[in-house]
C-alpha cells in the first residue's frame, strides 16, 4: 500500500488493514455538556455550538495532523457543520459515501437484491422503528399507506422489521410486503451472522442500502436509521442527475413535519 494511496481521501480499506499501519491519531468531539472520550489517548475538542464544529474550528483543529496518513474519529454522528462552500461540501459527501461504502462481499448482496426487486417492476421502502410502533402501533401503517402506494411492493425497513407484530400490522396495511432478511439467497446467511447464529449488524446495512436504491421512501426522518437511508439516497439522486437519468424523489417524512427538519443534515 503506497503512501499516495492512503492520503487518498477516503480510499477505501478493509479494518484489517489498520493492524498494518502505525497508530492512528484519534480525536474526539464533544457537543455542550458531553462525555469524554472511550479512549483516554484520544485528542479531545470541544464544539463552539450543540451543532457540532463548523468549519473553521475543524481547520484549526486539524492543521498540525495534515501529514498524519489516517485519523480516527470517534462518534462522528452530528458533530460538523456544513462546509461553507456547497461544491466543498458535495465534494466532500461524495468521497464519504465512497468511503463508507460496504465490504465488497456485501455490496454484491445489495446490488442483488436491487437488481432482482427492480427486475419485478420496482419497489418502495418504509422504515420504521421501534420506538415509532411503541408509541403509534399500527397507526403508522396506516399513514404510510396514504404516502406511498399500499398495492406496490414494499420493503419494511430497519429494526422493526425482524418483529412478527410489526410484519402482522404491515400486512394488514401493503398488499406486498417485504423483508431483507427473507430476500437473502441461503448461500449469503454467512455473511450476516455471528458464530453463535446471532444476526449481525451486516444485515442492517445492507437493509439501509436496499432502502435508499427504492422508488419511494418513507420514514421518520429524526431517526439515525433513516437519516443514513436518506444520506445514500441523495447519492443516488445527485450521481443520476449528473448522468441524466431519472432522479428518484426525496425521502418523505412519515409524520410530514417541516419545522423539526429544516436544516437538518445527516450527519
């Protein structure tokens, strides 16, 4: 692996692969009152705003580790700002989404599964969570359903999904539901399970990938699961919009709120 190679932001490398390199320099960011970092070697900075580091701090921040050739962050969720500049900062998430793309093994599942479902004439995708059927039940079937088309095949989405309540409750709601875990090929079950026959989370990414690739989605928005749905949708659409094919819409709020979502960014 060449120097040149790794300072490639963010090229893409299998964790095993860091047991070759020199220890990483790791950071952590902490927003308002938070706690400190897992790991006590860890570089700690404190966000000026509950919004996470804006640019100019992470500049600052950083400008000492230019020359480091991996740097490790721990609880990335919301902890930057945008970039000032919109083609900065499309930049930057299209080599994040390059970078956080799944193991190659797993990236052959999902464009399987996308393949085959679009094969059949397409689908869409609901997420729902376990907190939403806690507190809504069968209710946000029920909304869904005036979102998105009940009588087209749709993929139920995230955790909720592996319960037998919430595919009871979906069925009664969309005429062709679907489920991840039941798409897999038998062949492919290796990949999403422990030794001890434990789901892993392997299969909640390929879950999120299969999601964002569909025609419609709909979900609560204000959940992380969703939120990264939402953060590889909007690859999809800015990568068809620049090669000129059909751009697949936004994802849509299950609640349709407005106020709680404005501004919001996916990490």
């Amino acid at each position: 692996m060449s120097p040149p190679r790794l300072q490639a932001f963010p090229s893409h490398r299998e964790h095993a692969h860091l047991a070759k390199l020199p220890p990483p320099a790791k950071f952590h960011i902490v927003l308002g009152d938070g706690s400190a970092a897992d790991d006590p070697n860890a570089v700690t900075f404190r966000a000026r705003s509950s919004k996470g580091a804006n640019e100019g701090q992470l500049r600052s921040w950083l400008e000492k580790y230019e020359h480091e050739p991996v740097l490790m962050f721990e609880h990335l969720y919301h902890r930057f700002e945008k970039f000032k500049d919109s083609g900065v900062q499309a930049e930057f998430d299209a080599r994040l989404r390059a970078g956080l793309r799944p193991a190659p093994e797993l990236q052959r599942v999902i464009a399987l599964l996308v393949d085959a479902l679009r094969g059949r004439g397409g689908y869409n995708c609901l997420q729902v969570s376990a907190a939403d059927l806690e507190r809504n039940g069968a209710k946000v079937f029920s909304r869904a359903a005036r979102l998105i088309s009940p009588r087209r095949p749709t993929l139920l989405s995230a955790d909720a999904a592996l319960g037998a309540k919430a595919r009871s409750q979906m069925s009664k709601h969309f005429d062709q539901p679907l489920y991840t875990a039941e798409l897999l090929p038998a062949r492919h079950r290796a990949l999403f399970e422990d030794v001890e026959g434990r789901i892993t989370l392997a299969l909640e990414l390929v879950d999120m990938h299969v999601c964002a690739a569909a025609q419609s989605v709909v979900g609560n928005l204000l959940t992380p699961f969703a939120q990264g749905v939402c953060y590889e949708r909007d690859g999809l659409r800015g990568a068809a919009i620049a090669s000129n094919a059909t751009s697949l819409p936004r994802c849509m709020d299950l609640y349709s709120r407005s106020t709680e979502l404005k501004g919001l960014r996916w990490f």
